[in-house]
C-alpha cells in the first residue's frame, strides 16, 4: 500500500493505493499555505480509511516542479513519517510522471510527447527528451514548429489555460490531466519495482532556474 502526496501548486493532492488500485483520494483546492493543513488532512484521510500509518508499505511525494516552499512542505512531512518509521522516500517528478504516462499509453506512444507545468510570467516546466527545463512559452512553440511542426505532437499539462497558447500548431493535441496523482499511479509503481528510492537526507527539489 502506498501514499503518495502532492503540494507542488496550489492545490492539494493525496492518494492511497496498492498496485494498480485507488484505495482512495483527496484533492483541496486552493490553498493558500500547505503547513496549515497538511498533517490534519491526511490524519483524515487516513482515519476515513481505517488505515494506521504502520500499515502503509511505501511513501511517495511530489518534487515539482512547482512552488519550492510548497514542495519543501510536502517532503519534510513524509521525511518525518519516513525516519519515524524507518522507510525510504519515493520521489516523483510530475513532468517525468506525465511522459511516463503518455510513453506507456497505447493511444500516444507512437508521437512526440511533451509534458508541461505553468512556471508563470508566460513560462513553462517542460520534458524534452528525457531532460527538464524552464522555457519561456513562446521560444518553445519556435522550438515545436522548427522540428516538430509536421509530426503528431501531444502536450500534457497538469495546466488547462495553457492549451490555448499551443492552439495554432499543425498536429497538436492538448491533454488535460486534472488529477496528477491519479496518472502517477503506473510511474510510483515502476520506481518500486526498480527500488529507486531517494536517500532521505540528499534531496533537491526540482525546482527548475536555468
């Protein structure tokens, strides 16, 4: 059984699960300071689930990118749980985790896939083979249209006001995926399989400024 969180934006994500099964999940939305909210949440969820924390095998977060404090919050709060119950954190970046998505998903694996968060002020997270960056929005259509602009190209954001920024591209399709935890699911499961797990005390969030 795992439990994975999010606080990387604004709202606020948990899920429950085992294998390929949602157990439960909780999303809050608009929140102004995860710390407030954090440990009484998910003391809930869990109570609503009859689940005791020693009963959950496995811990996974967010990293981003997104909010650094909000980020920061999230980890140290399943750092916490991890030392106290002497596990290893899972570590889930969401960009790799919506590639890893459409990569394994019959209707976009044989297109060129790009996941996008909004990093504000007209700039995007994006995975481009593989590797992560901060692009302004506009040097990244160039980038499309100069390589891509005669494939089938697909963009996955957790985002859905940026489709409207990508409207006027050949071949482009915008997925909209409003839960990220809930597409995680398949990414966390084959970190476990691989036993990539963080070293608690080495972490960088990928909070991306280059």
């Amino acid at each position: 059984m795992v439990l994975f969180i999010d606080t990387s934006s604004k709202d606020f994500f948990v899920i429950l699960f085992e294998h390929d099964k949602i157990i439960d999940n909780l999303k809050v939305e608009n929140i102004i300071t995860h710390s407030k909210i954090i440990d009484e949440k998910v003391k809930e969820f869990l109570i609503k689930n009859n689940i005791n924390i020693h009963n959950i095998d496995d811990f996974a977060v967010s990293v981003g990118p997104g909010s650094y404090t909000g980020i920061r919050v999230g980890y140290s709060f399943i750092l916490g749980l991890c030392e106290s119950l002497n596990k290893k954190i899972l570590t889930v970046n969401l960009l790799e985790s919506m590639i890893f998505y459409c990569k394994n998903n019959d209707l976009y694996n044989d297109k060129y896939c790009f996941s996008l968060i909004n990093a504000n002020n007209n700039n995007v997270y994006v995975n481009i083979d593989d590797k992560n960056f901060k692009l302004n929005i506009n040097d990244f259509k160039d980038l499309l249209m100069e390589k891509y602009n005669d494939k089938n190209i697909v963009l996955i954001s957790t985002d859905y006001n940026l489709k409207e920024c990508f409207e006027d591209l050949k071949n482009c399709e915008f997925i909209y995926t409003e839960d990220i935890s809930k597409i995680s699911i398949k990414f966390i499961n084959k970190k476990l399989d691989n036993k990539e797990f963080s070293d608690n005390y080495k972490y960088r969030v990928d909070y991306l400024d280059q």
